[in-house]
C-alpha cells in the first residue's frame, strides 16, 4: 500500500507575486549567510517574513529545501517524516538534473523514478480517469480555470487545479489580470507523459481542442505547437497567415519559424508565400537561411507562373488544332501564331497542310 501523499505545501518555497525587493534587508542577510551562521528571522503574523525569505532567496538564486514548521511539528516523528520527504524529494531533483549530464539511459532511470513519486505519492488518490483529464491540461503553457475545464469537459478540473496551487503541489499562479495557471516543468513533462500513454484517437483530438482553445484566446504562438504535432498543416497554415504579421511584430519570429520548419516540404512548396514568411522570420537571426527561404520563394513563384502559362498555351493548341484538322490530339505547344508545330501528331499525320481540305470540283 502507497503512503498517502504528504502535504507538500510543508516542503514547497512560496511563489510570489509583485513582491518588491528589499535591498537593505537582503544585505544583512547576507552577511551572517558568508560567514556560515544561522539565520533566525522573528516577527509578528503579517509582518512579511515569508515574504522576505522567499524574495532572498530567488534575487540570491539560492538552493535549498523549504520546510514550513507548524503545530503538528511538536510530534518529533511527525518532524521527521516530513523532513525526510523533504530531503528524498530534493535528492530526487538533484538525482535527475545530474542524470541529464550523464546520458540518456541514466536521465532515462531518474525520469522514472520522479514520475513513479508523482504517482505514488503525490497523485495517489486521484482517480485514473480524473488524472487523464487533469493531464490534458498540460498541452496548454498556462492557462485559466475556465479554460482548464473547457479543454477537459470536467467541471471539476478547475478547482483541483486550484488546489494544486494552493498545496504548493508543482503548481504556480502567473502574474496579470487574470487568475492563470502554469505547471513546473517536471510535473508538466510527467502529466505529458500520463496523456501519451492515452489511445491516440483521443489524444490527437484534444490536441486539436487546445490548438482552438488558445487560437480562440488569442494565444496565436502557442497554438502552433499542438497544430503541428497532430498534422493539421491547413489550420496551420490558415493560423500563420492571420497572424503572421502580430507575431513577428511581437517577437516571436522563433515561432513563426519553427512552426514552418515542421510542415512537409512538399505542403510549404504548394504555398511560396509560406517561404516568404519563413525567410522573414529568419532574417535577423539567420541571414543566410533567411536567403536561402527567400530563393525558395522566387523559384516557386516563378515555376508556378510558368505552368500557368504552360496551361494557357496548351488550351490555345488544343483549341487551334480541333479549328485547324478537326482532330482530337495531345495538348502540345504552338507557335506563337497559333498554329501546330512539328511535334503535334496532325502535323506528322498527313501531307497536306494545315486549313480546310481542297474541294472536289
């Protein structure tokens, strides 16, 4: 039997909002930190001590394990179970970034050793079909409550993803206007990795949900990623060629690119404004790519003007040709006054020349 899953509210640093640095203070915390002392910081409920620790913290870029101490802290082995989740928590943290460095077998070890703890302790007494609804949830970069639940179809998604955040359960509060959500990247990549074990049809299909989900949004740039991993070139495409110029005025040009960059080649070639888009959103960082993109471009428009004057000279033969001999043949070229060259089959048929046949009397 799995141990319940501890509150990791205990164990996980505060995500701040707006918090504004203290300098003055941070420098007397300093000061004790270098010399290898303790650090004791008292206060009145309200003051803002975990306001201040947590901002030092992140502006020092300092590691460490959070451990929040209450009543229940006054029973030594409850002290000490929490305090060794702690520890195994950040070993297993420690244990993967160091794997990363190691090779893909051992990153591949630790990544199942993380997920088996998100599983069996974290998420352990969430219900399959409700975990598979919160890890749709993940094909979004963040996201608000409503969406979460129009993505899932569960009215209740959005309010575990609240508690997730108020748990301090990998789960973060993004600043701005609207209460939005965003995962840790690890769990995110965990709850990733819940959905790809999902039969495909159902997956694609709420890939599909979220790309119209966050194009509805106006979250144009992430839209790109879920269209694309599904092969929905045409609203790919349509998507690109909406918003294409907001995109690159924002910025994202690296989107833009890696976006086409995904479609076949074939598709792109059917569509040379696609190329020209390309080399745009290429040109500051990559200049040369960007020339090679624009190139494509022009070969393709041109190759596409010459079929269609391609097209226009066969239906002047054919016409010309059926006026001429009165015979149905293969659509070849004409000369430039319309009549049938050597190559046309009536040419080669008959000795006679082209025009009405020599009356008999």
């Amino acid at each position: 039997m799995p141990r319940t899953c501890p509150q990791l509210a205990k164990l996980t640093r505060p995500r701040l909002h707006w918090a504004l640095a203290r300098e003055r203070l941070f420098e007397r915390l300093d000061q004790p930190r270098a010399q290898g002392q303790a650090i004791y910081v008292a206060g009145p409920p309200g003051a803002g001590k975990t306001t201040l620790v947590t901002s030092w913290l992140e502006a020092r870029a300092i590691a460490g394990i959070w451990y929040q101490i209450d009543a229940g802290d006054e029973d030594l082995a409850t002290f000490f179970y929490y305090l060794g989740e702690a520890a195994g928590l950040a070993l297993l943290l420690q244990t993967r970034s160091t794997a990363l460095e190691g090779g893909p077998a051992a990153a591949d070890v630790s990544r199942e050793r993380v997920f088996d703890y998100f599983t069996t302790q974290l998420l352990a007494k969430i219900p399959a079909p409700l975990l598979c609804q919160l890890a749709a949830t993940a094909l979004l970069p963040d996201f608000t409550p409503t969406m979460a639940v129009s993505l899932s179809g569960n009215p209740a998604i959005g309010a575990l993803v609240e508690d997730l955040y108020r748990r301090h359960l990998f789960t973060y509060r993004v600043s701005g206007e609207q209460t939005r959500f965003q995962y840790h990247s690890l769990f995110r990549e965990y709850l990733l990795d819940v959905l790809a074990r999902m039969p495909q049809p159902e997956v694609t299909a709420l890939r599909l949900r979220a790309a119209k989900l966050l194009h509805d949004t106006g979250m144009f740039a992430d839209a790109t990623e879920p269209y694309a991993s599904i092969g929905d070139w045409e609203s790919l495409a349509s998507l690109l060629r909406q918003q294409s110029r907001r995109l690159l005025a924002q910025g994202r040009s690296r989107a833009v690119s890696e976006a086409i960059s995904r479609m076949p080649a074939e598709w792109v070639d059917r569509f040379p404004w696609l190329l020209c888009l390309l080399g745009t959103a290429q040109l500051a960082a990559a200049p040369a790519a960007a020339r090679q993109s624009f190139a494509r471009d022009c070969e393709q428009r041109v190759l596409a003007l010459l079929d269609q004057a391609t097209q226009a000279n066969v239906e002047l033969h054919a016409g010309a040709c059926r006026r001429q001999c009165s015979r149905p043949i293969p659509a070849v070229w004409t000369t430039p006054g319309g009549r049938c060259t050597r190559s046309c089959p009536c040419s080669t048929m008959t000795a006679r020349p082209h025009g009405p046949a020599p009356s008999s009397g």
